[in-house]
C-alpha cells in the first residue's frame, strides 16, 4: 500500500481509473477505513471515466496513529457538547481537511470532485469552503452541518457507538462487536446480509482497525463545532445525500447542510441508515457521477 507524508503523519491511499480522469476523492467516516468505500461503488466511478483516490485518515487504517496525544473517550465527545463544556481535542476536522489537501498536493491533483461519507462529509464541506480553488464539486453523505440543536443519534445508535468489544484482544469478539454496530447503523429497506457483512468486517479488523484513534476522531468532530459559518460560503456544485432511515445522523442533519449551501441539491434516499448497502453502492456512485458531470445541477436549473 502506497503513503505520502505531509502534516508530520503518513496516509495510506490507493489509485484506481483513468489517469487523464477527473480525480474523485473520496474521504471516509469515523474510524472508517479506505475499504469502506466498496469495490463496486469505485468501479462504477471509474467506469463513468473517473480517477478514484482512496485514502485512510490519521488514526485510521494504515495510516499514523497519533498515539502520542494519548487515549481519549468517547462519551466525552458525545456528552460535553450537550452541557456546552469546553472540548481539548488533539486534532480538529480543519487538521484532517488539510491532510486531503496534502494528499492532493503529493498526487499533483490541483482539483478534484470531493466526495466525503459522515466525518467524511464534515472534512468535505470544510474543504469545499477552506479550499474553493481545489474543489471541482462537494459531495457530501449521511453527515450534518454541526449546527447545535439538531437531533441526535437514537437510543440504539447511541448506546452501540459507546459500547466496547466484551474482550478487545480476542478477535471474533472484536468481529461480533462491529457485526452488532453495523447491524444497529444499517439500512431497514436495505439489510446487509450477514456473512457479507461479516466478512468486510473480518477484512477491516485484519487490515488494521484502531479504536483508541476512533475516539480521537470523535473529539475531532465535537471539537470542531458549528460549520454553519463556513457552509454559506461553499461555491462548488453542491450534493448532499442522506437517507430517511439514519439512526446515528438523522436526515434532519443534511438537510440543514442542504440549507446552508449555496444551491445545493438534496437527494433522500428511503430506507437508508448510515451505511452503504451493497443494493445502493451502484445507484449512489451513479448519482454522484452525474453530480460531477454537472447534470444534476443542469437539471434543476431547468426545472
């Protein structure tokens, strides 16, 4: 697996498509990793003529762990920012935001269409706000503008997001805990089958997962606040995608990123949790792609 360096940390990251493509960065969520971006959903880009660059954040995947700012808990960044306490994070969404842009600068990509999924969202929107000159589009997923006072996570999601693996060091108990997480987050109208999600979750557990740094990337996000400010400023083609069926980011949660974004395009999904469901992945890569090729803006400009 190939790195860069840049922000004193190193980023692991993969290459697929055309070279002479339009680049599609695609940012993952919390404690996500480059593999949660399915193999089909990427294809299906690089079939509709797109260079796909995966990556894994800091403190995600193989990329550095930022061990050395200590562990972190995650009921401190689900709960201070209730009780409007002041959050100390080790690193914000700004920081993760300018490790993309360090991707991009060590791939000599001066623009690409960025494409962020939850806290990948959030990076998204900072990006296409901060750095207006790289972003070709913003395509943002199952993720929120941070605005204080929208709803929160269900009981269900909220409860499996704090939870721990009943043993850490053993691995099917790791696998069952992340079985179970998943479970609670997916898709009522889309359920993952089983041994499929199993598997991928056997894949990630093997590759590299790290749940100390989750939890640093969960202060990252309650520590980087309200993004309302940088929304209104957003000019790229603007697409926000989220499903009717989140449990962990209610809809209500993109569709005041919609609200805020200059012209953006609201595209709700029924049925959809916070996940990517393997009947989706084609249908959403296909919607994006026509973002990107600025027909969905073309169309509702003619509407």
């Amino acid at each position: 697996m190939p790195v860069i360096e840049t922000n004193g940390i190193q980023l692991a990251y993969d290459v697929q498509g055309n070279p002479a493509g339009e680049t599609i960065v695609l940012i993952a969520g919390l404690g996500l990793q480059l593999i949660s971006w399915p193999d089909k959903f990427c294809q299906t880009l690089v079939q509709q003529g797109f260079r796909v660059v995966r990556f894994d954040n800091r403190d995600s995947g193989l990329s550095s762990k930022v061990n050395h700012f200590g562990k972190t808990h995650p009921h401190l960044a689900m709960f201070k920012p209730l009780f409007r306490m002041p959050m100390f994070s080790s690193y914000t969404l700004y920081d993760m935001a300018r490790d993309t842009i360090g991707l991009m600068d060590a791939l000599d990509i001066k623009k690409a269409h960025i494409v962020g999924a939850s806290m990948g969202g959030m990076i998204g929107q900072i990006i296409a706000a901060r750095y207006p000159d790289r972003t070709l589009t913003m395509t943002s997923i199952m993720s929120t503008s941070g605005r204080p006072g929208l709803p929160g996570p269900t009981l269900a999601a909220s409860t499996a997001m704090l939870s721990t693996p009943a043993n850490p060091r053993d691995f099917e108990s790791v696998v069952a805990y992340y079985v179970h997480l998943f479970q609670i987050l997916g898709s009522p109208a889309y359920p993952t089958p089983e041994a499929l999600l199993r598997q991928r979750i056997i894949q990630s557990v093997r590759r590299n997962p790290s749940i100390s740094g989750t939890s640093r990337q969960m202060m990252a996000v309650a520590s980087s606040g309200d993004l309302v400010a940088q929304l209104r400023t957003i000019r790229a083609p603007a697409l926000i995608i989220h499903g009717t069926d989140d449990p962990l980011v209610p809809i209500a949660c993109g569709q005041d990123s919609a609200r805020w974004i200059p012209n953006a395009i609201m595209h709700e999904i029924e049925g959809m949790g916070h996940d990517l469901p393997p009947q989706l992945e084609v249908p959403i890569a296909s919607l994006i792609g026509s973002h990107c090729r600025r027909e969905l803006a073309a169309a509702a400009s003619s509407t």
